[in-house]
C-alpha cells in the first residue's frame, strides 16, 4: 500500500469523523429547536448509555453518510446536495415518523413530539450534508465534474414494475419480515396489542387489508421509491456495487436509530425492530437499485444523466 493511498484513507477517515461531529451537533441543537417550536419535550429517561450510544450512531451515519458523499463526488454541487438531502431527511426521518404517526397511540407519544423529531431531523441532514459536501470538495480532489440533467420521459414499460414494487412487493415485504421476525417476539406482541395472541399469517394479511396498514404501506413505498430514482441514477458510474451500498443506506440509515434509549419503546422491541427493518429494508433498497437501473438507463455520463423513454 502506497503513501499516496494511506494518505487518501486517512482523509477519508478524516472526514468521516468531522462529519459525524458535525451530525451529533446539529441533531442535538435540532432537537432542542424542535422541541421548543413544538412546545412540547418526551419523558426523560434515565439511561448512562445514552450519550455513548447517541455518539456511536452518529459516527456510524457519518461513514454511509461519507461514503455516499464520496459516490456522488463528481456532480455539480446543487442538485448533488438536493438529491442527497431529500433521500436521507425522507428514509430517516420523514417515512419513520410517518409510520410513528400512524401507531402513535400504541407507543404513547404525543403529535407534537413527532414534528419535534421531524424538525431535528431536518435540521440535522441540512446542516450535515451541507457541511458534509463543502469538506468534501475542499478534502477530496475531483477529476472532472459530470453534467447532470434529468429528463424524466415516461415509458410503458415502467409502469407495472412501478406498481408492482409499491403496491405489492414493498407491503408483502414490510408485512412478511415484520410477521416472521418482529411478530414473533412474545414481547413485542404484549407492547403493542396487550396480548401474546399470535394469529396465523393469512389472518394477519387480512388484518392489515381492513385496518389500513396495507394502504398506508403502499403510500410509504411510493414515496420511498420516488425519492430513491435521483440518487440510484446518480450511483450508477461506480458499477454492481452501487445496488449492495444503496441498500446499506436504506437498511441502516434509518434502523441505527432504534440503538439510541428513547421513553416510547422499550430496548428488547427496538432491538427486534432493529433486526427486522435493516434486513427488509437492504432488501428493499437492493430491489429499488436494480429496478430503476433495469427500466431508467443513463443515456451517458459525459454529456449528462438522461433517462431513456
């Protein structure tokens, strides 16, 4: 290994540490503005880990949040920031809270207290990806910058992978791995019916068809798709490992979360949850990475990013 390619790794490692410094600033600041906007504050815990755990997240985010800053190097500033602010702030924050919103009454948390975490969250991803971008084109050296233009032509031929991916696989996917690894935790079943009742499958499946849930999935797999098309374009120049690293960011962008103590959830079911949204979501996200490249082709990346109708 050469000088000039340890030099490049301790920058990089450079970067990711000042990244996540930054992530634990802004999120902590993101908080305390979000909860004063809101008026309102969670119950307190009283957990030693806490700040240890909160510190570990942030540096972990930092590196897949690095990484993919590293990716995207090559585009021009504003619509590379654009696009990785929107896929971060909606996978972390806005889809989670999303789903918080609609079992709020399960986990005892106040309206408020969900815009509290959007707000902080927000805040956080502007302000570290902001930052992150800037750091990264005074650290790391470009070669050239890539034009980019999306033209965005509708094509038949998308259409039914589109609903099949939001209608059908994101629901069956969210309600298998949620049946088949979180269900089965007598635990997590009491936290959120009372109950260790555990129904057979078929019956489960028809629970959510008449609850909403199924809907509501449908809704959030939608939106998750529609936000993931910029940045899987974007990822295609670093070739197959794009689909592998797409899904990282998808399974464990949003479930590292579920490490920090919170007063909502107990840590048992948070680990569950754990396991079962960072393996179905890097299915998801793998999933999402070869449909759009499958069906939305870069034209080329010397004179931009088009899709192909």
């Amino acid at each position: 290994m050469g000088n000039t390619t340890i030099a490049k790794i301790l920058r990089f490692m450079l970067f990711c540490l000042l990244l996540g410094m930054v992530m634990l600033i802004s999120w902590s600041v993101g908080s305390l503005l979000g909860n004063v906007i809101t008026q309102s504050s969670p119950p307190t815990i009283s957990d030693p880990s806490t700040p240890l755990v909160f510190l570990f997240v942030c540096l972990f985010n930092s590196l897949l949040v690095s990484v993919l800053i590293w990716a995207t190097r090559s585009y021009p500033g504003m619509i590379r920031w654009t696009v990785i602010v929107l896929f971060c702030f909606a996978i972390q924050f806005f889809l989670p809270q999303m789903e918080t919103y609609f079992f709020a009454e399960s986990l005892g948390i106040a309206s408020a207290q969900i815009v509290s975490i959007v707000i902080s969250g927000l805040l956080m991803v502007v302000v570290t990806i902001t930052l992150g971008i800037l750091l990264s084109d005074k650290m790391i050296k470009t070669t050239g910058r890539i034009p980019v233009k999306f033209k965005l032509t509708a094509r038949a031929s998308l259409i039914l992978p589109l609903i099949l991916m939001t209608c059908l696989v994101y629901p069956l996917i969210y309600l298998l791995f949620g049946y088949y690894i979180a269900w089965q935790s007598e635990a997590l079943r009491i936290f959120y019916t009372h109950s260790s009742e555990i129904k057979p499958l078929l019956n489960q499946l028809q629970d959510a068809i008449f609850n909403g849930i199924y809907a509501f999935q449908i809704l959030r797999g939608t939106i998750w798709f529609m936000v993931s098309i910029p940045l899987v374009l974007m990822l295609q120049p670093i070739g197959r490992f794009r689909h592998f690293l797409f899904g990282l960011l998808v399974g464990l962008l949003p479930a590292t979360q579920l490490f920090i103590p919170n007063p909502y959830m107990p840590s048992d079911i948070a680990m569950t949850h754990f396991i079962e949204t960072s393996i179905s979501n890097f299915l998801w996200g793998v999933l999402i990475s070869v449909v759009v490249n499958k069906y939305i082709q870069a034209d080329t990346f010397k004179s931009g990013i088009t899709t192909l109708g």
